[in-house]
C-alpha cells in the first residue's frame, strides 16, 4: 500500500499524521461513474431501511454450529462426474489454469481417469457437470473443487436448521485447491477420505456441535482475521476435538477400528496446518449470510465469489442473480522464486469472509497478515475502519481488542459501495496461473469496482417498480 | 486505573487525549525521595554501562526448552518434609493466609498428616523447612509451594546447560497455590503425579526439547502476556505433545501402561485450563534472568517475588540479597461475592514474567487482560509505553504487533525506577486472605516503592568501593 485514505476527522488519522503516514482526508467523494441515478432511485425504495435491517439482523442472529463431517455423495448428493467449484458459474473453456488443474486432480482422484492430464478432454467435451458450490450451500476455497468422495464439514444453524457445507483443508503449497495434481497431492487427498474424514466424523459426533461462531469470536481477540490467518482457531477445535479423537480409538465398538498412531497422524495434520480452520470460517459465514438472503429491496451483498476468471456478487434483494466482473491479480508477497508473471487472477470463495464483516473487513485486529503481505500496522487498523464506509452494521459478538472492542464492520451494503467508490478489502492466497503449480503467494484484492454498479442498476430497476407513479418496468 | 501518566509527547499521549482520557505529561519529574546522592554514586560507577549491556544481552540470549517433567524428589532433591515456597524467606509466624494453607495442604499430600488442619502445628514448631523457591532454581505462582511428590517442568538452556523448574498448573479457583486444601483439591494433585506428570514425562521425552521461548514469541501476537493470559500458550503446548501423547499410550513397550482415556483426560485437563502454560512462560523467564545475575555493577532486577507478606526483589549486581517491603494489594475485580477485604496481599513469583518484560509489560498485546480488571485498551498500550521509561533494553524476540511489532520492554534499572518514580506493572490473581479459601479475583498491582531505594543504596555502596580517590566502605 503506498497511502491511506481516511474518511472524516478522527483519532486515527491524526495519529497516522503524526506517525508520518501519507493520509488523505476525504470528508466527501464523488460516487462511481455513472451511479447518480440509480443512487437516488434505490434511496427512494420504500423496502429499503427496513429489507436492510431485516438483512442484517438475521445474519447477526445466526449461530453456526459444526454438527457432522460426511462425504460430498451423502450430504450434498454428489454423483460421479458432478463437480463444484468455486464462484460465479463457469464453462471449461473460460476456466483459469488453478481451476483446470484442480478439476483435473478431482477427476483422477474419482477414478474417472488414470491420469488427470487425460480429464482435460472430458471437460472440454462437456461430459462433466460443473456447477458453482454456492448454488449447493457450499463453499470452497481458492478452487473450491468438490467431487463425490470429498468428505465435507457440516454446519448447521440449529434456529433455522439451515445448513451449509465446506471440503476439509489439505494445508498449503502443493494442494488441489490451489491447483496442484501431482501422486502426492492426490495422495493426501486420498488419506484424508479413508482415514481424517471418518475419525473426525466420530469425534464430532461424540463431542457434540460444535459452536464455530463462538470459536471465531475468541479468534478474533488471538490475532486470526479467519481468512489468510486462522492459527488459533485451528488450536481451539483441536483442543475441542483431540480428546474425543483419543476416546473414540480405544472403544471396542469403534467399527472403523483406527489406532492410536491413525489418531495421533490426524492431531499432527491438524495441528500442522494453521489453515485448518478457514474451511470452518468460510461455511459459518455463509451460513450467516444465507440467511440475509432474498430480503426484496435489500441492498446488502450476501455472497462475494470468484472463479480464477470472473468475480461475482450476489445481494440480497436481487435473489440467486450474480453480478460480475473480471478477477483481480492480488498486490503482496510472493513465494520462493515466483512473481507477478506466475500469478493468477483472484480465486475463492473464500470472501464469503470479508462479505460476513471478518478476513480484510477485521484487519485491525491481525497486523501479522498486513505485514506479512507487505504492509504496516496503521494500514490494518486504517483498513477495518475504513470498511466502516461501506458496510450497515457492527457484529458486537466479533469485536477488535484494539479498537476498543468495537464489532467488526458488517454487511457490505451495495449503495455505500457507489456511493463512496471504496471497495472491500479482501485478503487472499495467490495461485499459480499454470495448472498443477499450486501456491505462489498471498496478499490484497479488491473486487473489480464496476459490479457495484451493475447490482446498483438491478436493485434500482426493482425499486422502480415499488414507487407510485412509477412506470413499471417489470410486469406486475 | 484513574487516569495515565505519559512521559514525553508523543503519537500515544496525543491519541488519548483524543479519545478523552485524561492525561498528564510528564517531561520530568523528581526522583524518589532520598534517592539522588545514591543516584549520583551509582551513575559514576565505572563497571554499570558494560554490566548492564552484559547483563540484557546475557538475559536476550537464552532459548528456554522443556526437556523434561520429573517429581521434585527427583530433579530438585527435595526430602520428606522440605517445602519451596514463593517469595523471599518467609517463617510460618509471618506467613499469610493463602501460603499456610497451601503449605497444610502440601504437608497432607505428602502423607505428614492425616488432616491438613494438623499441619499448621509441625510448621509453627519448626520441625518443617521452608525455602524459598527461587533458592533451588524454581518459580512457584502464588503460595507457589512445592513439595517432594510433585512433578515439575524441568527448562534448560541448551547453550548453557542452565536449568530451571516450576510444577504443573492445576486450574483457577479452588487450588493449592491460592490456599485451598479440602480434599477435592488434594485429589487433583493426586492425580496430577500419578497421572498428568507422567504421561507428560513420557511425550516429552519423544517429542524433544519443546521451545518455550519460541511459544512464547507467538503468544505474544495472539492476546496473551504470559501471566494472567496464557490460553495461546496453553494451546500450542497441547498442539505439540497431543500426538506424542496419544503415541505413547499404544506403545507395548510403554511402561506405565496408561489407556487412552487417562490420554484423554490429560488432553482435556490441559485444554480446559486455560492458565497452563503460566507454569512453563515462568521457569522460561526465570531462566533468561538467572543468566544475568552476579554481574557487579548491573542495576539490573533479575527477581521481582512476593510471599503474601513481603514483596522481594534481586538485582543483578547485588548478588542474592532480597530488598523487601510490604506486599500490596491489588486493584482489579473480584469473583462471585467476595471483595477487597477478603483478599490477601499479593502473593507469588509469577512476576518474573514482568522482570523479563512480558506479563504486566507486554499489556499493549492483551487488552482482554485489561478490561477484564477494570481498564480500558488506552490503559494496557499507556502500560507498556510506560515500562519503556524503567527498563534497559527491548526484547525484539517478544514483539507486540500493534505497537508496530515494537518489542517488549526488558530489563528493569533500579537507577530508572529511582530517577522517575514509575513502578513495574504487574498483572496478578488474587488469594483469599484466610486459609482455603482459594482465588478471589485478579487485578493490578506495584511492588512497594520503598524497595528500590534500598536495592540503590546497596549498589551505591558498591560503586563507592570502585570509585578512584573514594574512601572504601568494604574490606578489600
């Protein structure tokens, strides 16, 4: 980051100021290009103050507990040669070099082929289905590729029963989700179905729910933005798992008959892989916007997603719609030799973190990640506040420490976003772009800034149809 | 806290003021009374600037590792009626409440009475000793009493060889170290060395040296300071030996022939007490500060101990002479219904983590800490400027992110203290005044200033000794 731009005179900026920080004071922007009118029209929507609080509330009131752990075929009915990926839907043919390479690994993996270089046919040819996970109350990380024998976690809202779904973390480097497909890749893989899956299947249910959005409260007081940092979540459910884990290998009636070095294999694993937790992170927080969903003349967005190729929003009162634009390259640090050259454009559905107000949106309280990604301690605090611009509400529950326990800017309302013309700051790994590389980096994107306006249009289009004296544009 | 003494203008004193706090800056002030001929003598002994960057650099240089967990029979030689006790050397007559009990307790876990009540005569009529921990290489919380059966982390210093020893934490509340003995509390220790010590012994002795430091390093980025927070800590040490442990109990050639659910009890106990790796962060800091004693000339503070009765503190050049003064009582909120007047004085060694910079001095990284006795966020980072103002040195190993990965403040100079009146920081629970109560709170709390006058007079003493054309006040 080479500035910060701060909205309104507070503390914070005169502290930047006197830390020698270059800081731009902006009281007031103009709104995106092109948005006036459709500003005023949505301003004028007579569902929109409430749709909004309503949207807000209900993400607010979800509690997301971990209930099970099962395989894709089960849970989410899963055949052979259906596959989910991550964001907006996609065809082979525009598909970015991780996502190739991850549904390639996919298919090997399920046996469809010998060897995942021979699956690229299969795609081209359309014999495979594709479809997004959100489109299945799933979500999946960089590539986000689920196939059948998958197995996932299992979240529920006990309020609502609502559920959704997310694969289990393979760590990081050389790994499907970042489109690696290498023996080894598919190795692991393989271990994680016949043995991680089922032993912690049974330590869940022994244990009973699991309450991953009390975990991502006290992660939140531990350094974790739940999205490129997630160590003590990690160490929280492994504190919460490990002596069922323990407990379930010594049972007679344990049908699955694991021993004690499967069991004490799965606590390394875990307890290797700082990540392990976002894949709880992610399906808790969409669990939390799923139910903000389909609020008409709500303007908050309910789902950020990309593909390797395209980014997508989807808001509230605009329904299953998406609204897209072309993924960014992220601005960060690279791995080992890799550079910009080696990266691919923004992939994940991951920002279902930031879209739930944590990862970019609670920086603050995670200045490892921005220096870690090449940045400054002000930067991280100056990013949580300036999320404030755009977003409708706090999460009390997920507060920031150093913000004086202030809850975490919540609910990215798609009016505040033209209006303001600043974008969600979303942390992020970086893929390499060649298919089979994996990972080459981590670091900050923001979503194409012209789908804002593209939501922006729909909603006023809606809204228009809800003011008297309004020609109807939609058929009544 | 009612209100914060900033020294120096700077971003912090400017950012409170902002925000309503009120403040007084402080460019100057006298030193403590009767302290400036002692200051003047002192600051003109010719060994003190070398001492005292011998005596930081020495400190710096440790790499605390748990090698070993072992019963204090064992590793400390102790004898069928030795007792270590926290502090400096106390008598029964003067002890208070909470060490008596503790003391009874320990005397009826050690099979010398049927009843702990009978304990309190053996200990009046002399026929029991007691010794200070810090006498054998140990660091006990609270009543910190230490009794042959107990098992106890064994730290060392691989470069040096040096070691240190502390026992096992046993939870919060009804507790030995805070002067509980009803039998519920002896069943616990009971199982902590036929069970707990062990099991432990036996992970750690297949997962090698654990990096103590290096934990430490990482708690410090994840809310905890090392005295009254130790949940990250707790964490990582059960992520580090879990799958030892669980390794462990399959083994045939496993001796003890633990099962694994005393695996998983042992997992569950250490997960469920969140104050755990207190009893390793303090043997680690008390290592780093032994490797800085017996420096002639160093002002440094290598021991800050209180008894219940008496706060202690040692200084580097000063060899093993306690400077004492009347333990305080702490500032801060209390548990359930009890209140200032049933709690003790503050009592225990674990302020060796604010000796070696960390507890109290790292409060900028854990504002939780803070608020839970009573203060605000400005408070805990007002803190940890403020020890700068005392200490010699930072420790860049222990940084704290958001004060911009600045490291903590190390190495208390008694001149410091003299010249500016500012007194350590330290984070503290609170026992109950009457035997067997056990924990009634936790807060904030000073040594009393009386004691670095005395331990400056000594070194004034010394200086002059050292001092070209100086009459000698000791025998050459």
């Amino acid at each position: 980051m080479s500035g910060i731009v701060t909205a309104g005179a507070d503390l914070f900026a005169q502290a930047l100021t006197d830390q020698a920080v270059p800081v731009t004071r902006v009281d007031w922007q103009p709104p995106m290009p092109g948005t006036a009118d459709d500003l005023i029209a949505v301003a004028a929507d007579p569902l929109r103050t409430d749709a909004n609080e309503k949207a807000a509330a209900a993400m607010l009131a979800v509690q997301a507990t971990l209930v099970d752990v099962a395989p894709a075929s089960e849970v989410l009915g899963l055949e052979r040669g259906q596959f989910l990926h991550a964001g907006p839907p996609i065809e082979w043919e525009r598909a970015s070099g991780p996502l190739r390479g991850a549904l390639m690994g996919a298919a090997a993996l399920e046996g469809l082929v010998a060897d995942p270089e021979e699956a690229a046919g299969l795609f081209g040819a359309g014999d495979l289905s594709l479809e997004p996970c959100h489109h299945h109350g799933t979500v999946g990380p960089m590539a986000g590729v689920v196939s059948p024998s998958m197995w996932m976690f299992v979240l529920e809202d006990q309020a609502s029963g609502r559920r959704t779904y997310c694969s289990l973390n393979e760590g990081l480097g050389k790994v499907l989700r970042y489109g690696a497909y290498s023996p080894d890749v598919l190795e692991r893989l393989r271990w994680m179905s016949s043995t991680l899956g089922p032993l912690l299947a049974t330590a869940v249910q022994r244990v009973g729910p699991v309450d991953v959005t009390g975990i991502l409260a006290q992660m939140l007081q531990m350094g974790d933005e739940a999205h490129n940092r997630n160590r003590a979540g990690t160490l929280m459910l492994l504190r919460d798992l490990a002596p069922a884990l323990v407990e379930t290998a010594v049972e007679s009636g344990f049908d699955a008959g694991f021993n004690n070095r499967e069991v004490a294999q799965a606590l390394s694993f875990i307890g290797g892989n700082d990540h392990f937790f976002l894949n709880l992170a992610m399906p808790a927080c969409k669990l939390a916007l799923d139910a903000a969903r389909d609020i008409p003349g709500s303007t908050m967005v309910v789902a950020m997603a990309r593909n390797g190729t395209d980014f997508g929003i989807q808001v509230s009162g605009t329904g299953d719609e998406w609204f897209t634009g072309p993924a960014q390259l992220a601005d960060g640090l690279f791995l080992g030799d890799y550079g910009p050259e080696d990266a691919n454009p923004d992939i994940g559905d991951s920002a279902i973190t930031e879209t739930a107000g944590i990862g970019g949106f609670a920086m603050a309280t995670a200045p490892a990640i921005v220096r870690f990604v090449g940045g400054t301690v002000p930067d991280a605090l100056a990013t949580t506040r300036r999320m404030h611009e755009i977003t409708l509400t706090e999460n009390s529950r997920w507060a920031i420490p150093v913000l004086d326990f202030a809850g975490t800017p919540t609910g990215i309302d798609v009016t505040a976003v033209c209006r303001t013309g600043i974008l969600p700051q979303i942390n992020t790994g970086m893929a390499g772009k060649q298919a089979g590389v994996g990972q080459v980096g981590a670091g900050l994107v923001t979503p194409p800034a012209e789908i804002f306006p593209k939501a922006l249009a729909a909603l006023a289009q809606q809204s228009a149809t809800r003011l008297p004296g309004t020609e109807r544009t939609v058929a009544p």
